[in-house]
C-alpha cells in the first residue's frame, strides 16, 4: 500500500503600504492557525537592502547584493521579483514549491506588482489588501515606529496612495483599525472561510 498522500498547500499575497502592520497582522495569524492545526509559513523573501538591527539572514530576508540577485532573476529562480525605494526584492521559485507541496500553506509578503506577477503565473493564489485606517493614520504609525528619516516619510507616504490605488486588484482587503478585528478578518481569509471582498 502507497502512503497517504499530503494535501498541497495554499498559496495566499499579503500585501499593504509600509506601516500599515501587515506583518504584525500576518504573524499573529499564523500562530492562531497553528493553533488550529493549519499550517502557515512565510516565504522568505531576497533583497537587496541592507539588514535591520535585530534582522537575520535566511529568517527575516536573504540579503544578497545586486549581482546575485541579478544571477538569479537570469536563472527563473523567482517567481516574482520587484524594485522597491531603489533596492530588489524576490520571492524564491524552488523554496515556495517545496513549502506547498509540503502541504504547508504559503503567505508571500510581497507590493502590489509582486503580487500582478504571481496572479499571472497561478490561478491557485488568494490574495489580500491590508488596508490602513487612513493616510492621516498611516504617517503617524510612520513616525511612531521612528524607523526613517523625514525624507523616507515622504517617499513611503506617495507609495502608499501608490499601493492603495491598486487594492482593487486583491480578492480580500482588509482594513486594520483595530488589530484585534483586522487579526479575526485575516484568519478566517486564511483558513477558507471568507472575508470582505474589494468593492466594485
């Protein structure tokens, strides 16, 4: 007799201006999943951008320079790639298969024109918006965090109404006010059980 055969994984786009708290939100979700026996994981993404205090290689980002990275997009090891603030980021082909064939679900953490490029090469992927409340709310949660300086500020700001010009495009937004809430409206996207789709 064969073994039982593991259910592949599903393949979901979260993505939101910077600062609107989609990791925050990301991360809690999959632990309440775990809780419910679903699991969830990143896709570890590749970038170009230097490491953060506290950041580390092969579990926040792979922090390669640009002629790796470059090496790479030449031989289609991602499935999605993007320019971002004039540094690169990826999503890696090979890791993401191994994660859904697994059987493991598979968030990709990725702007607006990573996640145009996935839909374009899959039909299997759920794709979600994490709205902020407002512009206004998003430059103070900016400014909160104090993690760049005023002109970084300016350039997330105009790439937010970028970002939020494109939530359309997404089978779920959700908009995170209060945490609690947008967490609830995130799981249950995540584990099949709806959420709000964008308005026509």
């Amino acid at each position: 007799m064969g073994g039982q055969r593991t259910e592949r994984g599903r393949l979901f786009v979260v993505s939101a201006p910077s600062g609107a708290g989609k990791t925050s939100l990301t991360r809690a979700a999959i632990d309440r999943l775990a809780t419910r026996g679903r699991s969830a994981r990143f896709s570890v993404s590749y970038t170009t951008r230097a490491p953060r205090v506290g950041e580390r290689d092969g579990i926040d980002y792979h922090f390669v320079d640009d002629a790796e990275f470059r090496r790479l997009i030449e031989a289609g090891e991602f499935l999605e790639h993007a320019r971002v603030f004039d540094r690169r980021y990826g999503t890696g082909r090979g890791e993401t298969e191994r994660l859904l064939a697994a059987g493991h679900d598979v968030i990709l953490d990725i702007d607006w024109q990573g996640a145009q490029q996935v839909r374009e090469a899959s039909d299997q992927v759920v794709s979600v918006f994490i709205m902020p409340p407002s512009l206004a709310e998003l430059e103070r949660r900016l400014r909160e965090r104090a993690l760049d300086d005023e002109a970084d500020i300016e350039r997330r700001l105009a790439e937010a109404e970028e970002e939020i010009a494109h939530s359309g495009e997404f089978d779920h937004i959700v908009v995170n006010d209060r945490f609690e809430d947008a967490l609830a409206e995130l799981e249950s996207i995540l584990a099949g059980e709806g959420g709000m789709a964008p308005a026509d």
